[in-house]
C-alpha cells in the first residue's frame, strides 16, 4: 500500500513539473492602474501573490501601473494580461484601447481579479470581454460559494461550498456566452438592497467567476480578492493558478 501511495506522489509531482515546463517562456503583464475614484489597498498584495503563482509555473512576469504600455511594442510579447485590481479608467486613449482590443483578438489571454470589473464603466466592449461591468456590493462579510463547474482547472480542489468571507460583487450587462465557476449563495448572505438588485433574476445563486473564450482571446475572471490576506490563503491562491493556467493553455 506504501508503495503504491508513494508511487501515485511520484506521479504526481512529475505530472506537475511537466505542466509547469509547458509554460517556461510564457510571460505576463500584471496590470495595476486605477482612474480616479476608490483605490484598494490590496493591490501590492494581490501582486506579490501572482508573481509567486507565476514563478511557480515557469512565468515570467512584469508590473506596471502606466497606460502608455499599451502603446509600446512591448505589448506583444505577453501572453496574457491580468487586471489585478484595477478600477475606473485603465487606459487614457483611443490608441491604447485599440491596442487591447488587437492584443485581445490575436489569441492571447486575460485575466480579471475583483475590482477589475469596476475598469472601464463607460465601454462596453471591455464590458462583453470581461463578462460584465460592476454595479455594486454587499457588505464585507462571510457567506458560502458554490462551486458550479466542478471540473475546471481553478475549481477542482475546492469544496462543494467554499465558506469565504468577501465584498460580494453584482454585475451587470452579463455576456450570455460566460461558463460561471463559482457563485455566491445569496441565501448567505445578509444585503438589505438585494431588492433593488439582484432581486431574484438569479434566484438564490449569483456568478462570481468564469470564463469564455472572446473574439479569438481567452478570458478569465473571479470577483473575490477584497483584503490584503486573502492573498496568502491556500484555497483562493489555487483558484488564481487555475485561471492563469487556463489563459495561457492556448497560447
């Protein structure tokens, strides 16, 4: 019995150095920039962890809060790009958006953490890209998830109800063509203006990650992240590693 358990270990851990030598090369602009308006304090946080995800995976990465890399050759050399807890206006011009927009289309990746969603409120193209557009929160609170896709890369691991405390985001002008992951359990939680919205267009469940694939891009979002310490939490650090493994498996 020993043996085979020991054997299943070494299996194992040679299934995941070749998947993480299957991305070595693959590189990954970590993007940070807020438009005026509210700024989380989670930001240094959320990018020490992707950088540590990233190492781990053979991934190269670069930071970078300046809009003006969006109009630098340099674009293309990425793989993907996350928003990690962005807000408001992420790009200054029509060039810069033009260029997302190609970057988008050529095949590479995005990925979308928390406030990412607040990016961009006025164009709805970022909004059908991302898979909808914030509109508001509960409070800060604990309450239960529920894991919808079971097989995915970024939810295997996880319990069927994953307590977790968070601001749980609402969205709107979701895109229909989103594969939701995970969705909050709205019987959980305690929101005095669920009325006004959601209201019961959900029913009890409301999405909270997902993915698609969007005009030739792949893309991956996950509303959870609010605090600084949940960027060290075991369960939330695997969720992130599976959205960046899903990105860049077509790339």
């Amino acid at each position: 019995m020993k043996q085979i358990v020991f054997s299943l270990l070494i299996m194992l851990t040679v299934a995941s150095q070749a998947q993480n030598e299957s991305f070595k090369g693959k590189q990954i602009l970590i993007y940070t920039r807020n438009g005026e308006g509210y700024v989380h304090d989670n930001i240094n946080a959320s990018v020490e962890a992707l950088k540590e995800i990233c190492e781990a995976l053979s991934v190269g990465t670069l930071v970078a809060d300046d809009p003006s890399i969006f109009e630098s050759e340099k674009l293309q050399t990425f793989d993907a790009i996350i928003f990690s807890n962005t807000n408001n206006e992420a790009f200054l011009n029509k060039q810069q958006k033009e260029n997302f927009q190609k970057f988008i289309r050529s095949g590479k990746g995005f990925i979308g953490i928390h406030s990412a969603c607040g990016s961009e409120r006025e164009w709805p193209w970022f909004w059908s890209m991302l898979g909808g557009t914030f509109i508001r929160h509960a409070p800060l609170q604990e309450f239960d998830i529920k894991i919808i896709d079971t097989d995915h890369i970024s939810t295997q691991q996880l319990s069927l109800t994953w307590k977790w405390e968070d601001e749980c985001y609402y969205l709107d002008h979701l895109n229909p063509a989103i594969n939701v992951l995970v969705a909050a359990d709205l019987t959980t939680l305690n929101d005095s203006k669920r009325n006004e919205y959601p209201g019961t267009v959900f029913g009890d469940l409301f999405p909270l990650s997902w993915y698609h694939n969007f005009e030739g891009g792949r893309v991956w979002y996950t509303a959870l992240g609010h605090k600084i310490e949940y960027y060290k939490d075991e369960n939330f650090r695997y969720h992130l590693k599976g959205g960046i493994q899903w990105v860049l498996d077509n790339n």
